[in-house]
C-alpha cells in the first residue's frame, strides 16, 4: 500500500558526480540482492506473455545497471523463444560487466556501448523493453516521455519495482548496510570498493541512502495510469499488479499494443 507523499529526492548513483567505482558497487550490489533472492523468477510468465502476445524477438533492457538477472531471465526465455536476442544499454553502462555478460551468452545477449537516454528511442523497429528497479529514478514528466516514446514506435514495455512507498520499505533499507558488509567479498570488488566498504562505510551509507530514496520516489500504479493519454489507453492493453514473492512482492506495469 502506497502511503508516503512521493518525493523526487536525489540519489547518489544517479549524479554525475558520483565515481564510477562506488557507481558500480551500488549496481552490482543491487544486482545480487535481486538475484540471489530470485526476484526475477515472478517477473518472467509477465515477460513470456508479452513476448507471445506482440509477437517480438527482441527485448531492449532500459537502465540496465550491471546486467542484473538479464543472463538468468535470456535463458529461462530461450527455451521457448529460441530466437530471441537481448540487449543491454544504460545512461552509464558499465561495460566491463556488459561485456562479460555478453561473452558467456554466446551471441544471445549483446549491448549498446553508449549512454541511452530511456527517453529516446533506440530502434524505429518495434521492440520489447524491460525497466527492472529504474522507473522511479525518472521525474513525472520524464516518466511520461518513455511511455510517449515506446506507444509512438508501437513497442511492448514492461515496467519492474520490488519497493514500496510505505514507511515499512523505507525502514527495511536500514538491513543493506550490515548486508552489504557481508556480501561485498562475492561481488569481486576492486581495492578501492573494500576500502570504502569497510574502513571508510560510505558505500553501505550511499545503499541504504539511495534504497530509502528509491521507495520514497516509486510510482504508484494510478500515479501511472494518469500519465497515459486518452490515445494511449486506446491503442493499448494496459496491465497493472503484483506478483507474489516469499521475501517481497514485485509491482508491475505492463503496455503491450493493440493489433
């Protein structure tokens, strides 16, 4: 249940600023956080259905971090869209991880080696885009320009968020920073990551900061709804929900166009 006031404040990984080093230990501490939970898995019969309904062979992932489930969700999908290609892209892609990832898919998955503007379109061939954990980092008025930009090119989009904006999620952020400490040494961080993990916090300080804001900044479902225009309800089937996970639900927003 939605129950703070939205406030669009900022987050650290999002400012120009913020060193690529400590950019990248936040992503790829988020990446584990939603891979070893296994979050993923309730987000792929919505991605399955709306590959089968538009009928596309590609998905676009928007603001794609470090990869996240990517290589996890491409295989699962693979085994009933055998020619489906993903692709990775970010306003700061982090292409030591891309091209990691790029590299163990065997062609399966490739990426776009510079910034992409979620706002802007990517190919004029129509496509399926994914947006897991990134849409509340957006402003309304940016939010409504993604949703204008992939209802133009007749793209399918299916949006991801695991938090909410309840005074619970903001609270439960405070756990990532006694978990960060203890999952750093799997994300195979550089020198300057553990210095700044554990003799200087400032890397779990900028987790539980950035997770606090990121609830307080997500989009409820009806706050979506109502940047749709009249157009846009029109020509497409919109889906709004959650799906159940053991350890938390994931909210989804789902835009596939009408044939």
């Amino acid at each position: 249940m939605q129950i703070l006031p939205r406030l669009h404040l900022f987050e650290f990984e999002d400012q120009d600023f913020c060193p690529v080093f400590i950019r990248d230990a936040l992503t790829n501490y988020l990446n584990c956080i939603w891979c070893t939970g296994q979050f993923y898995r309730c987000t792929l019969p919505i991605i399955q259905r709306a590959l089968d309904a538009s009928g596309h062979h590609r998905i676009i992932d928007l603001c794609s971090g470090g990869g996240g489930a990517i290589p996890k969700i491409s295989q699962r999908l693979l085994a009933t869209h055998p020619n489906l290609q993903v692709t990775l892209s970010d306003f700061y892609p982090n292409l030591d991880a891309f091209q990691s990832i790029a590299k163990q898919s065997e062609g399966k998955i490739n990426y776009i080696q510079y910034s992409v503007d979620a706002r802007t379109q990517v190919t004029s061939t129509p496509s399926m885009y994914t947006m897991f954990l990134a849409l509340h980092h957006f402003a309304p008025e940016d939010v409504g320009a993604i949703l204008q930009t992939r209802t133009q090119n007749k793209d399918t989009i299916a949006i991801f968020e695991i938090q909410q904006r309840s005074v619970f999620d903001v609270l439960l952020m405070l756990v990532h920073f006694p978990l960060c400490w203890l999952l750093m040494p799997f994300l195979r961080p550089t020198w300057s990551q553990l210095f700044f993990t554990y003799l200087i916090p400032i890397i779990p300080l900028l987790i539980v900061w950035d997770g606090m804001v990121s609830s307080l900044r997500t989009y409820a479902p009806d706050e979506i709804r109502g940047m749709l225009s009249e157009e846009q309800q029109q020509t497409y089937h919109w889906e709004f929900g959650r799906v159940f996970h053991p350890l938390h639900s994931v909210q989804y927003c789902l835009g596939i166009p009408k044939s």
